[in-house]
C-alpha cells in the first residue's frame, strides 16, 4: 500500500538523519578529547542513547504503519496508533537524558543538574530504611507515567471494552507529583504519597503484562509466542529506569540499562512482526 511505504520511507529517514547527526557530533567530541574521557559512562551513554531513541522511533514507524493495514472502525487500529505514541515519549525519555551529556560536553549544566537544584527528596521508609530520591529522577518516572497512560487507555476502552480506571489513577498520580515538594518536610505524608503513587504504577505494568500473556495462554501457535514477547517486552521496559538509580557502578549501569533497554524494545517488535497477518 502507498500510505504503508510512504509512513515507513518518512519514517526511516528521518531516523537515519537523527542517528547520523548524533553519531556525528560523538565522533567530533571524542576525534578532540578522547573517547571515554572525562568518563567512560557518559560516553556509553550517549551511544546507548542513540541506539534507543532509534529503536522506539523505528517500533512507532512498525506500529503505525500497520494501521493503514488493519480493517476501518477496529478498535485496534486506535490501540496501534496510541500505543506509536507511547514510544514516541519513550524516545523522548532517551532525548531528554541525552541532552544532559550534550550540555556537559558543550560546558554548560545538565538538564538534571539544574532540576536537581531542589533538595532531594528525604523520608523514612516504615523504618527500615531512609529513601532519598532526586528530583530529576521524579521528573524521569513522570513521563514514564505519561507513556504509560497513553498506552494503557486503548487497552482499557477498546480491548477490555471499560471505563478506563486504570488510566485515570494514572493521570491522577502524575497530577500529584508537583505537589510533592510542599510535602518535603512531612516524612509521613512524603512516604503515603510516594508509595501510593509507586503502587499504581506498579499494577498498571502488572494490568498490561496480564493483558497480553492471558492473551498468550489462551492463543495457540505463533499468537501465543507474540503476545509472551509483547508482555515480557513491555514489563521489562520499567526496569531500565530501576537500574537508573544507582544500583550498580556507573559503567556496569550504563551497560545493562543499554541491554535491557534494547532487549525489551527487540521482544516488543518481534512480538507485533510475528501478528502480522
């Protein structure tokens, strides 16, 4: 079909355009000072960065231009078109985070490093530990919420055929957030919320993993391989951020935040190549 070959040619080029450029402007940097210098981290990093921006660009290309294909009046083709943007604000988590080794490389402060001009955020966890978060990293898992919820919303209405409740917790949760820095000195009221909104989040990750491996349990053949790729896929996206908050050395970080990032998005795609009718 014209549309499909027109949204995939577009699509690709643009990616094309958007690595070259990256790619450019690294090799520029390191052709000057280095590669791995200051910090072997943000190099990595950086490349990681441009891998995974791609990779959810190219999986939005994948899922819409298969809308084109599917029969008008579907709910499905809403859930494809919605679930393209939810990869388009997965790249733009990617973005936002590479522009902090831009900034640093280009001498100015990161993006986080300005955000993070908040104090962190301090409470004691039911006693058993103190939890300290930085702001830049609420910021991060707020537009994690976003792209869950723009996911989630044709899973609910269309597929499940409901009143989207899940998604309105979640926009729900996401209106909470700015208000939590007037809570900062409330050790109590910062540990309700945060665990509150940590919960929702959680069993919305659980609610699309359901979705699609009851799908897997109750399909047969190459349905049932699809939707355990798709689910898997899309539950282990969440980790990518979990690594992120300092578990690990940085370079091990950077590594297995890159290979869980790019292992999720494979299975994602791989999931809806094999749909394909």
């Amino acid at each position: 079909m014209e549309t499909v070959k027109r949204i995939e040619i577009v699509g690709f080029v643009s990616i094309a355009v958007f690595t070259a450029i990256m790619l450019i402007i690294g090799v520029v940097r390191w052709s000057t000072v280095g590669f791995g210098i200051p910090e072997l981290a943000s190099d990595l990093n950086y490349i990681g960065y441009i891998v995974l921006i791609s990779m959810a660009a190219v999986t939005t290309v994948h899922l819409w231009s298969r809308v084109p294909t599917l029969p008008e009046g579907l709910p499905i083709r809403t859930l494809f078109k919605m679930m393209g943007i939810t990869f388009l604000v997965i790249g733009f988590i990617f973005v936002y985070t590479m522009m902090d080794t831009l900034l640093r490389w280009a001498g100015y402060p990161a993006l986080s490093d300005m955000i993070d001009i908040v104090p962190d955020i301090k409470f004691d966890l039911f006693g058993l530990t103190t939890v300290t978060m930085p702001v830049s990293s609420i910021v991060m898992f707020a537009i994690i919420m976003a792209g869950v919820a723009i996911f989630i919303f044709p899973l609910e209405r269309f597929v499940k055929n409901r009143r989207p409740w899940f998604t309105i917790s979640m926009l729900i949760s996401l209106g909470i957030i700015p208000f939590m820095i007037f809570l900062m000195e409330n050790d109590i009221a910062m540990m309700i919320v945060t665990v509150g909104i940590v919960f929702i989040v959680l069993i919305n990750f659980i609610f699309m993993f359901y979705l699609y491996i009851s799908l897997a349990v109750k399909s047969a053949g190459k349905m049932r391989t699809a939707s355990a790729l798709v689910a898997i896929g899309l539950f282990s996206m969440i980790f990518v951020w979990v690594v992120g908050l300092g578990l690990f050395e940085k370079v091990l970080q950077s590594i297995l935040q890159f290979v869980i990032g790019l292992t999720s998005i494979i299975m994602f795609n791989g999931g809806f190549r094999i749909m394909r009718p």
